[in-house]
C-alpha cells in the first residue's frame, strides 16, 4: 500500500476492519476483473464470470469451515436482522414452539421477530445480570419437540461468547454468529441453521451467509413470500434474483485470505491472543474493569469501562486523536468497546494497549 495512505486503527463492531491485501486486490481488479474486462460493479450476476466468483466463494467457506455435502450455502440480503424473521417464517410451523436462549440486546431481537410469527419460549436469560454472561447449561428450560433452539454465538454489544455449544439434544440448532463468523473453528454438524451478516468478520455490508441442514428446507412453505423463502434460495443457487454481487466477491477474497492464513485453528490462535492480551491490561491494575464476566468474555468485542463517564469520554476523544478509531460502546451500554475481529492486526492491539497504559498514567 503506497505510504502516502493513512489508515487508523478501526475498532468499530460493524462494518469492520477489513485485511489489506484483501482491499489492494479489490483496488487492484476494480476497473477490470482480469478474467471479464469489466468491473465486479458493472458484471451481469448470470455471466460466467460472476458465476464463478460466487462459486468459488462457496467452495471457499465449505473448505474453510469443513461443510459437510448435507448442508446447503445460502448467500442473502436484508442482513442478520431478516434472518431473525426468516427463520421463524421458514422453520416455525403452526401449533410448535420455538426455544430461544435470551443472550444479549441481538437475541432480544430475534425473540421480537419470531414472536411475530409463531410461539416462543425463552429457554433461558440472563437479562437480570445486564447480559454480562451468557446462560449455563444447567439454566436452560427447554421444550420437548421444540421446532427449534435460537442461540446467539457472540453477543457484540455486551462483550460475551459462548464457549461451548448448548445441548440441545435432537432439536436443530439455529445459531446467530453474526460477529464471531469463522474467528474459531465451528462444529457445523452440530447445527442445523447458522447465519450471519457478513460486515463483522467475513466482508463488507450486503450479504449475509445462512448455512443450512439441507432436510430443514422441507419446512419452508410455498405459501411464504418467494424472497423470503429459503428453499427458493437454494433452489436457485441463490441466484433467483440479483446478488450483492461486489459483497459476495469481496466475501470470497476474505475466505482466500483465511485459508492463507492457515484456516481456523489458526485464526483462532492468533484471535486468543489478541484478545488475550488486550484482557490482561483491562485486569491489571483495577483502573479498567471488564464489564463481561470471565468465563463469558468476548474473544471479538472486548468491553470496559472507566472509573467516570467523563473519564470514559475523555478516553474516546483522545484515542481518536491518537488514531484509534470506533471504541466507544453501543449506545444502549455505554463504556468502551473494542472489536476485535479477525482482519484486526495485532499491532492495533498493542497500540491500544500502550495508549490505555498512558491514558493510566495521566488520568489514573
Ligand atoms: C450486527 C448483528 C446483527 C444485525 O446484523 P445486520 O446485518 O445489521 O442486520 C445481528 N446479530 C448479531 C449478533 C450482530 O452482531
């Protein structure tokens, strides 16, 4: 990248910090893709071109992620926030109920929309403790024969993430993991839907990837509207209508980037000890306190406060100034947050890290 661009260190929860070869290659092909002579934002979704592009991304996410043959790759508009209706539409029959475990501000969403549509049972929450921890095990009230159970994997606005999947014996399992998407690897057979948007941890804003038990389709309705029928979609290779096609080929160069960086076990290696270190100085003098619990801390969104809002305020202006960008928390929390995903280069971390020692010493 020519010296004379300036990036800052982006901490933002959503859209995110993207890896920068990732970027040089979209600057590099976005007047022409070698293969086509014409622009990725110009491309016709039907050309061979395109269809190659969207098939590579696939078979990308399937090597990454070891899919198994059963299950079917969706790529999808309307974000994570549609799919908390289109799961309830497609999966959610008349006269069944649906478990959801209540995370987060995020699952507190997907419970609104699927009440909409059908009947729900909050098989747990942990909204009496302010979300700082996600439920137990132990605490889940399931249903017998539920239609199926709703988790949410990393709660991005409260700094949590559940470290082991529920059991949920022979329910399928739908999980949300809209921002810890591919930072770790994924027990997919253990899940019978997983989705989520793509501008947290795999791409820019516009698609959003839903994985899906290919037997689960037999659920979805002729009756619902086509758009949001997921049996469509796969039907046509989710090329019924026009994809966000710039947002599946930048997805695409995210996954060749993963696999680069040696796939899942090892970005979630190098995730564990970003995070890790960032912890360490939130836990080391009492000045920050992580507002998380610790068996339920966020290796993604790592979030704390200061001793005084002032103070927490004063932190957010100078870190900007210093060129550290998007730390301050959802506005429903406050305190401070900061995302780190996996294109966040462990130099940011340490330019955080040395910025809060500083910050200490002048404020604490
Ligand atoms: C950001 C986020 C969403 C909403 O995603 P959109 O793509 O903006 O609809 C849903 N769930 C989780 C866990 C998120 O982090």
């Amino acid at each position: 990248m020519p010296t004379t661009i300036h990036r800052v260190h982006n901490f933002s929860a959503g859209p995110a910090v993207l890896p920068v070869p990732v970027l040089e290659e979209i600057q590099r092909d976005l007047i022409a893709l070698p293969a086509a002579g014409m622009s990725i934002l110009e491309i016709s979704h039907r050309s061979k071109t395109f269809e190659s592009i969207l098939a590579q991304a696939e078979a990308d996410i399937r090597a990454l992620a070891g899919i198994p043959a059963s299950y079917r790759v969706l790529f999808l508009q309307g974000g994570a926030s549609l799919q908390f209706s289109m799961v309830p539409m497609n999966l959610l029959s008349p006269g069944a109920t649906a478990d959801y475990i209540d995370s987060g501000s995020w699952a507190e969403k997907a419970i609104k929309e699927a009440k909409r549509v059908g009947t729900v049972h909050v098989a747990a929450t942990t909204k009496a403790d302010s979300y700082t921890r996600v439920p137990a095990q132990s605490e889940l009230t399931l249903t017998p024969g539920a239609a199926y159970v709703h988790m949410t994997s990393n709660n991005t606005i409260e700094g949590t993430q559940c470290r082991d999947l529920p059991d949920v014996g022979s329910v399928p399992l739908v999980s949300d993991t809209s921002s810890d998407m591919f930072s770790r690897p994924i027990d997919v057979p253990r899940h019978a839907l997983i989705y989520a948007g793509a501008q947290k941890n795999m791409g820019p804003a516009g698609v959003t990837v839903v994985i899906i038990r290919a037997e689960l389709l037999e659920r979805s309705q002729k009756t619902l509207p086509t758009m949001l029928n997921y049996a469509v979609h796969a039907e046509n290779g989710s090329l019924y209508n026009t994809p966000p096609a710039f947002a599946v080929y930048a997805l695409g160069l995210v996954m060749k980037w993963l696999r680069a960086q040696g796939g899942l076990d090892a970005i979630a290696r190098a995730n564990e000890r970003k995070a890790a270190k960032l912890y360490a100085e939130i836990d080391r003098t009492g000045f920050y306190r992580g507002t998380a619990q610790k068996n339920s801390r966020s290796l993604m969104n790592v979030t704390f406060r200061l001793p005084s809002e002032d103070l927490e305020s004063q932190f957010v202006r100078e870190a900007t100034a210093a060129g550290l960008d998007g730390l301050k928390g959802h506005r429903s929390v406050g305190g401070m947050r900061a995302s780190i995903y996996n294109a966040f280069p462990e130099t940011g971390i340490d330019a955080l890290v040395q910025f809060m020692q500083q910050f200490e010493r002048t404020h604490g």
